[in-house]
C-alpha cells in the first residue's frame, strides 16, 4: 500500500499559490493535483507551466512537471467544472486540499466577485465532502485573509469573525461571506483550517514578487510624484509579511493535526511604520516624498478626481487601525521551530531593489546605502 498523499490545489498560479506549490514539491511522499482553468489564450496546462518555470527555473522545471496532475476546472462551476468520471475517481483518491483560488481586487462589483470568492468556496466545500463521504479526505486549508476584520478597530481575534463590522471593499466583504461558509461546512463535519494572512509582499530572499498590489501600486504613485499630498497616518502599523514566509508558516500549521477547525493568523510579529516605509522608498528611488496628513484632518479637495480615483482604494488601509492577534497559529509555529524574518530596512530594501530591477518603480537617481 502507497504511503503517498494526493493534495488538491486550488489557485496554484496565484502569488501566494505559486509559493504552497513549492513547499508541496519538496515532499517526495505528495501526489499533486491541481486545478486550473484556461484563460484567454492559454490552456490550463500551459498556465501551470508557465507558472512552474516562473519559479523554479528551466532546469528544476523538468524534474518536477511529471508529478503534477493538472485538473481542468473552474470553482465557480458547479462540481468545479469537472467531468463525472474524473470527478468520480478523484473524490475516492484525495487526502488534502488546499483552496486559494479567489479574485483578490477592490473594484470588482459584490456579484462578481461573490461567485469566484463565495460561491467558489462553497463548490470546493461541497466537493470536500463527497471526498470526505467516499474516500479518505482529512482535512481541507482554506485560505482567507486577516482583512475580514473590515472596519473593526482594534485587536481582531483569530477566533472572531462577525463582530458587526462593516467592509472597505467587495473583496473583504466576500471573504468575510466565504468563511461563513467555511464554518456552515465546518458544522457539517468537515475539517478544515482558516488561514487569514495580512499583506504579502515579495519573498524574503531576493524581494521577487509577481503580484504589485496593494502598497506597491500607491508607492507606484508616489514615485511617480503625483501627489502633493495624500490622507496617510503616518503611525499606522502595516503588517506585511513576505510570500515565502507566508506559505512556509501555512504549511507548518496544516501538518499539524490539532489546528483542524481552528482560525490562525498568518501576520509579522513586526509591523512596520507606514510612515517610515515611505521614507525608505522616497531615499531609495529619490523621490519627493507627499505630505502626510491623517484622513480626518484631510481635505479632499486637494485631490482632482483622478488623484482620488487612484488613491481611493487605499485610503483606509493608510489609516488603518486594526490589529491581529495570532496566537493560534503562533502557539504552533514556535513549537515548529519558525520565526518570521527580521523586517527591517534592508527586507524594504529587498524589496524596493526588485522593483526597480523589474522596471516596475524606476529610481530618479541611484541609490545609496546609508553609512
């Protein structure tokens, strides 16, 4: 009898996907499967690969294409858009699945983004458990993120989640609406973890990053000086976390047995000024940094209607004032030995470097290191 696992992933080409992918690869004993769809042009297959050569390299691409099993499907569909053989089979063979697939944008319309994020989750759930029912499923991970907190201020616990709140955007507010699914099937004898990671960035070794949103993209603006002025608290504590990190502390936390049905927070146990990573972004890349002035001592006038359209999205995260408390999934990592990385001014560095190196922030001036 084989000892192999068979794990499922969704969203596999996603950023943080990307990263699960690899700590997945590295275990010899894990048959994998993973669900992708075809996109414009481009086949789930050639998706996967592209994805794969991304991130590992030409060469380590060749040794590991052939443990990948590529299931063509969409988690919007329902029964995933998976044949009925095929699904027939895979839910008697699964042992694992790990579910990222989502839209993660602030614009899109709540009734789009509802069907990927909830209406995705819940076909994923709902698969799970013809595995669980039929054949040898353990548990499922469910990726969410610590933004389900919405407007909630102050500390925001792993073990809460409706508290009234309120949301910034459609994607907060859909992943809020998925983990209420998540318990429903939880109540239905499901297994599966929560994981709510905070903001990713690029990973902790070169900075490399696939995916500019959420502070890059308003750095973005800053670099290019379009702003005087922007409505930014400069004590707001950002969160950040690099990729690796991220998918190295999920997957500590999913070999654990007893962080079944729980909540863990995936966040840094130090958050950085964002007042002082704009300082560090305006000394490396030379830019004139805007004025910071709190939002509610900001007048939006100052903007034209084009400033506010860009930097909209972002207001209420340059004001945040939410906190996360991980002690569920802190409990488990130290046991397993994991620190998160130091996130210091040369981590910012790594990550500014990239940025530049990829042309997406070009430097006015070159850099010098202090000292």
């Amino acid at each position: 009898m084989s000892d192999k696992r068979t794990v499922l992933v969704t969203g596999a080409t996603g950023f943080l996907g990307s990263y699960i992918l690899k700590h997945l690869l590295d275990e010899k004993d894990i048959s994998l499967l993973v669900l992708a769809r075809s996109k414009r042009e481009e086949t789930a297959e050639e998706r996967i690969k592209k994805t794969l050569k991304y991130f590992f390299g030409e060469d380590k691409y060749k040794n590991i294409i052939g443990r990948i099993r590529i299931v063509e499907g969409e988690v919007d569909k329902d029964f995933l858009g998976i044949d009925d053989k095929t699904r027939r089979s895979l839910t008697k063979e699964i042992d694992e699945i790990y579910h990222l697939a989502a839209i993660a944008a602030f614009k899109v319309p709540l009734d789009v983004i509802r069907r990927s994020n909830v209406k995705g989750t819940e076909n994923v759930l709902e698969f799970a458990m013809g595995c669980k029912n039929k054949g040898k499923l353990s548990r499922v991970n469910h990726i969410s993120t610590t933004y389900v907190a919405g407007i909630a201020a102050g500390m925001f616990y792993e073990n809460q989640l409706d508290v009234g709140q309120g949301f910034n955007n459609t994607y907060e507010q859909s992943k809020f609406e998925a983990e209420l699914v998540v318990h429903n099937y939880i109540k239905k004898g499901l297994d599966v973890t929560i994981f709510r990671p905070s903001v990713l960035t690029g990973d902790s070794i070169s900075g490399k990053t696939s995916n500019f949103k959420m502070l890059y993209q308003p750095l973005h603006f800053f670099a290019a000086e379009l702003f005087d002025a922007v409505p930014v608290e400069r004590a707001t504590q950002e969160n950040l976390i690099p990729v690796d990190s991220a998918a190295e502390a999920i997957y500590c936390v999913a070999n654990e047995k007893d962080s079944k049905n729980k909540t863990c927070h995936i966040c840094s146990t130090a958050p950085i000024e964002l007042g002082h990573f704009i300082d560090v972004a305006s000394n490396y890349f030379g830019f004139k940094k805007p004025e910071l002035i709190p939002l509610k001592y900001f007048d939006m006038k100052r903007l034209t209607p084009t400033q506010k359209n860009l930097i909209e999205p972002y207001i209420p995260y340059f004001n945040y004032n939410t906190f996360f408390d991980s002690t569920n999934a802190n409990r488990i990592l130290s046991q397993k030995g994991f620190r998160y990385p130091v996130m210091n001014d040369d981590f910012l560095i790594k990550l500014f470097r990239f940025c530049a190196e990829s042309g997406f922030i070009r430097p006015k001036r070159h850099y010098v290191a202090a000292g």
